[in-house]
C-alpha cells in the first residue's frame, strides 16, 4: 500500500537558506551593490561643503533639509526600482518562479526574501550616508525621528510598488534594468535630483512633489526640519504603494 507523502510547509531554516542565497546573488552583482550607496554618497560628498554652510530654518542647514532627504531617498529608490525588478526578471526568465510554483516554497518566498535582501542594503547604504554626513560634515539627525522612520519605510514600499510595475512589464532582466533607470531617471529628475524643482516650470514641479520621489524627499525634509509632513506627500506614497501593487498583481506573469 502506497503512502501519500504530504508537503509541508517551509519552516524558519527554509526562509534562512531563501535569505542566504537571496544575499549571495546580490553580493555578486557588483553593479547593483556598488551603486546605490556609490552614487548617493558621491552626490553628498559633492554637495555637503557648501549645502552644510547654509542655515535655511531653525538652526538646520541645506544639508540637513535638503541634501540628506536627496541622498536617502536615490538609496531606497535604487534599490527599489532598478535592482529588485532585474532579479526577479532573472528568475522568471530562467525558469526559477516556474519550477518554484509547483514545490512548497512558491515563488512569494523569493519576493519576500528579496525584499528582505533590499531592506538590509538600503539600511547599509543610509548608515554609510548618514556617518558620512555627520562626522565629516557636521550634520544633524531629524528632528523627528520617529516621523522620519515612518516616512523611510512608506517611501520605500513606494519605491518597490513602482519597482514590481517595472519587474511585470520588462521581458528580460537587461529590459528591466533599462526600464527602471528609466524610471528612476524621471521621477529623480522631478523630484529634484538634478538641482532641485525651482528650475523647472511650476506646473511640472508640482507634479514632480506629487510623485515618490519628489514626495520622499519632501516628506523626509520635514521630519529632519521638525516640520508637519504634508498629508500630500504621505498620500502619494500610500497611493504609488497601492496603485503598484495592484498593476503589478495584474500584470505580472511568475513565467
């Protein structure tokens, strides 16, 4: 007589090895591990000198209610946009979210390890900008800080909703990277990456605070200024957060 063998769920050791290996592709791709804390940290080496002589309010300077929000924000958008949709590109095109489909550990475990992978670089990234800033630029942490960490974390579920929009729709993880420098590029380019959004028409910076990058850095600025965050900026983010999940749901195809 024959023995129904019955699958079990994945316990805590099978989430570990998911996280483990998750980490390993991560530290391998050189490009998408350098980047995101390169990048920002360069942009705040370039600008911190000047940015830290300019008091703008309440004894804060350009640096913190400006330049700080900027780089934080380029750290989780990276991450979120470019590199967490190439991978699961990757996998979908090699098959990986296929074979997962059919065994216990479903091709959510990937995601969420993923996400999990993501939140620790982008904690890396931020620590690295900040005991930069601080300790060779005289920079302050946020006035509210627990303002601060809340904004940190709904912008970064933005940043992802957009990221799964860009991981539904690219075909291939080359496609995916192209796309999500794309995107990264015009909403940095709104938000005020490339100097701000007092150079741009008015119509257009508005839209430009509207969207999530130009919102996270905003929402971030007022926390390190001690300002009321603007329920504007905190609806948008819940809003990119939503909008992407639910377009990505319907979209994305496991292979």
């Amino acid at each position: 007589m024959s023995t129904a063998i019955k699958a079990g769920r994945p316990g805590p050791r099978a989430w570990l090895i998911m996280i483990g290996c998750e980490a390993r592709m991560v530290a391998r791709d050189t490009a998408g591990l350098v980047v995101p804390i390169g990048l920002p940290l360069l942009i705040l080496v370039m600008s911190a000198s000047s940015a830290g002589d300019q008091v703008v309010a309440d004894g804060r300077t350009a640096l913190d209610v400006f330049v700080l929000p900027l780089v934080l924000t380029m750290v989780i958008a990276t991450i979120g946009i470019i590199n967490m949709p190439s991978f699961l590109a990757y996998y979908r095109r090699s098959g990986i979210l296929r074979r997962l489909a059919v065994t216990p550990a479903s091709p959510v475990m990937v995601l969420l390890a993923q996400v999990v992978v993501s939140v620790i670089q982008a904690v890396i990234g931020i620590t690295a900008a900040l005991t930069v800033a601080m300790s060779a630029f005289d920079a302050g942490p946020p006035t509210r800080l627990a303002t601060a960490l809340g904004v940190f974390v709904l912008a970064m579920a933005a940043m992802y909703g957009v990221g799964m929009i860009v991981a539904a729709v690219a075909p291939t993880p080359n496609s995916a990277v192209a796309i999500g420098l794309v995107a990264f590029f015009a909403l940095g380019a709104l938000g005020g990456m490339f100097g701000g959004r007092d150079a741009l028409p008015d119509a257009v910076a508005t839209v430009g605070e509207w969207l999530p990058f130009g919102a996270s850095v905003e929402a971030l600025g007022a926390a390190w200024a001690g300002a009321p965050v603007e329920p504007a900026h905190l609806v948008s983010l819940g809003a990119t957060t939503v909008v992407g999940g639910t377009v990505a749901g319907l979209l994305f195809r496991w292979e």
